[in-house]
C-alpha cells in the first residue's frame, strides 16, 4: 500500500522550478518508447481482448466521434509496487440520455511511473489491470502517455473519458459539428520558468499533437499536476497558472492534481481541438521526403543555456519552448485531405507528427512502420548549441529529443516544396527538408557524412550511406 503522505495546505509559494532537474526537465524524463511503451502497448492488447476495452492506433493524438459539445469523465487510478489497484472501480461515464448506461467513450489516459516501471512487462501487465478495470463499458483508449517518476514507488494513471452529448450521434447533418481530436501529454518541470510558463509549455507541448491531425480550433485544456503531498498545488492555484500563460482563447478546464511519493513536479494537460482531418493516417507515398519545420534543439538549447549561464542560447531555448505553434499547424493543415476527400499523393501530406521524446529515432520509426527506411541527409540545429556546449564542457544532449518541438512532415518532395514554400511566410518557421524514404534496411542511415553522431545520441549506430552502397 501506499504510504501516508501530508498534504500541503498553503500553495502560495509552491514553484514548480524548485525542485526542477535540468537534465530532466520537459520531455527528458519520458518512459522510453522503444523500449518499453511500444512492447508493453502489445502485451496490454492481448490482455484486453476479452474485455469490452480496446486500445486505439499508435497515433499523436486520438480522432473523437463527430459531434458539436462532449462530455468528459476523470478518473484516477493508483497501484502499488507490485502492480495491485488500490483504487475504487471507476465511475460510470454520464450518460449521453436517460438510461443510456452504455455510452461508448474514447480514453485519454496519462500514466506516471515509478521507477520500477521502466520495463515493459512490468508496465503492461500493471496497465493493463488499471484498463481492465474499465470492463463493462464500450472504452476505446485512444492515446496514451507515459513519464517516469524519480525514486517513484507504484503509479497513477488519469484518465479522461469523453463522449458525445446527447443528439450528437447524428451529427453528419448538423452544420456546427465537427471532427476534433484528444490528446494527453505531461513533461517534469523546467529551473527557472515561473509557474504560467511552466503551465504554458505543457498546455502547448500537449496542443501540438492534436495539431498534426489538422485540430486547431475551439482549443480546450484541462491541466494535470503530479507533486509530492508537501509541495502539491491546490486545483485553483494550477488553474490560475494555466489560464495565466495560455493564449486568450484556449479554454481552461476543471484540473487534475494528483500526489506521488517521488520526487519533482510534472505538468501536463488533456486536450481537444476541432477540426481534425478524418485522414489520421495515409500510405507514404513510393517517392517521399521528410520536412521539418525548423531546426531541432530547443529543449537542448534550454538545458545547455542554464548548465552554462549562456543567457542567450538560455533564451534561444525559452521562447522555443513558449512558442504556440498553432499558425504551423493551420499551414499544415490545409495541405491534409478534408472531409470527405480522398488522399491524393501528388497534393496531400502523407503525415505529420511533432518531434518529441523520441527525437528523430521517432521519424524513423515511422518509416519502419511502412518497411522503409530514413536516410538522413542533414540534422539542422539552433545557432551556438555546441559552440556553447563544447566551450563549457558540457556533455550535449540528442538536440531532436524536443518539448514542444517542431512538425515533421512525410510526403512526396514535390508537396514537401509546396509545403516549404508556404512555411516560409510563418512566424517561427525555417523548413527544411532532412531526408528522404528508401525501401527496408535499418531505420535510420546516416548520409550526413558522420555530422549527425554530434548532434544525435546513437546516431553512431546507424548504417551510413557509403556502407550501404558499398554493401549494394
């Protein structure tokens, strides 16, 4: 069982920079993907496969029935070091009419993690318990997070469902309802941000994936906050936070605040946004090239920038971080197929994803997906980051692993130019194209003539470009 903590009863002065690490802050501290989240997703599938709970596709963010309002259920749930709930059954979702008991949801669901959990047989089977526990009613978990706990024993997993209020399963017919997206995404706090920074760059870091499925209206933000009991903010203070460094327009919702008995804060958000493509997901074209949208290295310019007292690559690194990347994504999505529009290749981006924990070895996952390899050509990074980094000595981080990072976006190259082009006229925006698609192999090859091993951890390990010539 957990043991019992003491709440803290005067937020007044809670920061969430206290106890903030600069080697983990912002999306650093991620449980690792490739490692675990991925073999666990897998072990959790088959367990569910007998319950009336299922998890959605591998997607940035989670595409939500048609519908003009939804409502929404929290629900948290707890386990101990072994794995066993010790939280009530959750509440049924609120019905969509009277006597509808079956209301069929869509989860997102954020888990924080304890340092045992770093595995994926530990996690999988602890998840999927924490899902099972939702049997009996139509859930689909459509997008999942996860992010580790310093000195964390068990876990906690939020999850929000949501569902169509009542009438709106026949919204095809009514004009004001839309397609929107939901997602879940929690990053540890960063040294020197003040808390409606802080709030800031976790509301917009979990925007920027219902961004990439073309979601950019009507934004809406509940925000979610795991501390120690003695450094935990109050619900009105977390909410004073968000609703002072969110743009004017994004809606801020009732929060979440949960305790652990780690160390540090996290700050994260579930949100939705209107006007998601039906086109989650299309078939990479044959000839296809990878653009992002400006360089990497924000976080890591962050980081850096505080470890060496470089006020301006420091600098460089904050307004990144606090940058709304939603004129981006309108940009982005006039380039995806709209409502009742196939995907044409020669015309339509194939897909668009933000550059987050995973870095570049995400987008190479991607290309795996699809047997296909990245070859990668160029690594852009902010100006002075390994200037600074070497001049300090201070080891560099991989610059790709981002919080609130740029886009990256798969198509052919003549729409990766059209594309290009019209970024050009974005604030923030400096495109680039960083590589192109090739059938099997490894997933990423390394054509950059060895530059990318300074900029890239494992980068040392991919095939290069000459190897796989000279292999040919």
């Amino acid at each position: 069982m957990a043991k019992a903590m003491m709440r803290n009863t005067d937020d007044s002065r809670v920061d969430p920079a206290a106890t903030a690490d600069v080697l983990r802050c912002g999306c650093a501290g991620k449980t690792p993907l490739a490692r675990v989240v991925i073999p666990a997703r897998d072990r959790i599938r088959t367990r569910l496969r007998d319950t009336s709970v299922t998890l959605g596709p591998d997607a940035d963010a989670a595409l939500l029935p048609r519908a003009t309002e939804y409502t929404s259920y929290v629900d948290v749930v707890r386990f101990d070091a072994d794995g066993e709930i010790h939280t009530a059954m959750p509440e049924p979702p609120v019905p969509k009419s009277p006597g509808d008991t079956e209301t069929a949801s869509v989860a997102v669901a954020c888990a924080l993690l304890g340092d045992g959990y770093a595995d994926a047989e530990r996690l999988g089977q602890a998840l999927s318990r924490v899902y099972a526990s939702f049997d009996g009613r139509p859930l689909r978990i459509g997008k999942g997070h996860a992010i580790q706990l310093p000195s964390a024993t068990g876990g906690v997993v939020v999850v929000e469902r949501l569902a169509p209020l009542s009438g709106d399963e026949s919204a095809d017919g009514d004009p004001d309802a839309a397609n929107h997206a939901a997602n879940v995404d929690a990053v540890h706090a960063f040294p020197g941000l003040d808390p409606a920074e802080q709030a800031r760059v976790a509301g917009l870091n979990a925007l920027n994936d219902v961004y990439t499925r073309g979601a950019t209206a009507d934004r809406a933000v509940r925000p979610l906050v795991a501390a120690p009991p003695s450094a935990a903010p109050t619900p009105g203070r977390v909410r004073e936070w968000f609703a002072a460094g969110l743009p004017d327009d994004v809606s801020v919702r009732s929060p979440s605040v949960v305790d652990h008995d780690g160390t540090g804060m996290v700050l994260g958000a579930s949100v939705t946004a209107a006007g998601a493509s039906p086109s989650a997901t299309s078939p990479l074209p044959d000839e296809c090239a990878v653009l992002v949208t400006r360089p990497f290295g924000g976080l890591a310019s962050y980081a850096v920038g505080a470890q060496s007292d470089d006020d301006r690559l420091r600098e460089q690194g904050r307004q990144r971080l606090l940058s709304d990347a939603r004129p981006v994504a309108e940009a982005l999505a006039s380039a995806l197929p709209g409502d009742g529009e196939a995907f044409d290749p020669a015309s339509h981006v194939a897909h668009v994803t933000d550059v987050s924990g995973e870095g570049i070895a995400g987008l190479g996952r991607i290309a795996a997906d699809s047997d296909r390899r990245l070859v990668v050509d160029r690594v852009p990074v902010l100006d002075g980051l390994a200037e600074t980094a070497d001049a300090s000595r201070i080891p560099l981080p991989d610059a790709t692993v981002e919080t609130n990072g740029p886009f990256a976006v798969f198509a052919t190259p003549a729409v990766v130019s059209t594309v290009a082009e019209r970024l050009r006229g974005v604030d923030g925006c400096d495109p680039q194209q960083i590589g192109t698609l090739r059938d099997g192999g490894a997933n990423l090859v390394d054509a950059t003539g060895g530059r990318a091993t300074r900029f890239v951890e494992g980068a040392a390990r991919w095939p290069t470009a000459s190897v796989e010539r000279d292999e040919r």
